[in-house]
C-alpha cells in the first residue's frame, strides 16, 4: 500500500510541475511583444496541444493509481479487520482454557483436601 501511495504522491507532483510549466509557457508567450508570425503561431498552438495531451494521459495515469490506491487500502483493511477478529477468538480461546485450567486445579485441590479429610478420619477413628 505504501508503494501505491507513492506513486499516486509522485504522478501528482509531476501533474503539478506540468501544469506550472504550461502556465509559465503561456505566460512568457504572451508577454513578448512583437509580431507573431503564422509558423510561429502554429508552432506555439501545436506545442499547447501536445502539453495539453500529456496532461490528459498523465490524469488518465494518475486516476488508475488513486483506484489502485483506493483497492489496496480496502484489502489492508479488510485484512486488518480479519486479524483483529482472529486475534479476538484467539485471546477467548486462551481465556476458555485458563478457566478449564483453574476449574481443573480447584477439583484437584478440593480432591485432595477431601483425600486429607478422609485420611485424618481414618487415623482419629472418627
């Protein structure tokens, strides 16, 4: 999960890094004085396009990642959630046992006691 979260992090750094670039483009092309020839203008249009495209198939990039994102982050919790419940009917298990294993001891104590009990009737005569 943390390698798509980077990737996703990453495809929109470079998205924002294109968009500056575009704006300082379109910035620095409007600012210049003088004529503009038709080559050059074709030039500057063709140039946008082909920005513009990039910027297209890099959303295209960046939405796949942010849904392989969103996927792995459902498995990882979905996944967190199993272990949580498996680690809540481990910890009952070992709480059913320590239970059969203290009613185990007090049966024992108790039989012993009643085995005393009795072996100390048998010695007084009672």
């Amino acid at each position: 999960m943390a390698e798509a979260s980077r990737k996703v992090a990453d495809l929109e750094r470079q998205f924002e890094q294109l968009q500056a670039y575009r704006d300082e483009y379109v910035n620095n092309s409007t600012q210049s004085t003088g004529a503009i020839d038709a080559v050059k203008l074709q030039n500057y249009r063709t140039f946008l396009d082909r920005l513009g495209e990039a910027m297209r198939q890099h959303v295209k990039s960046l939405e796949a990642a942010r849904a392989e994102y969103d996927k792995r982050h459902a498995q990882w919790s979905e996944k967190r959630i199993e272990a949580e419940s498996l680690g809540r009917a481990v910890e009952r298990f070992r709480k059913e046992e320590r239970r059969a294993e203290d009613r185990r001891e007090q049966r024992e104590g108790d039989e012993a006691a009643m085995r005393l009990a009795l072996a100390t009737r048998g010695e007084t005569g009672i």
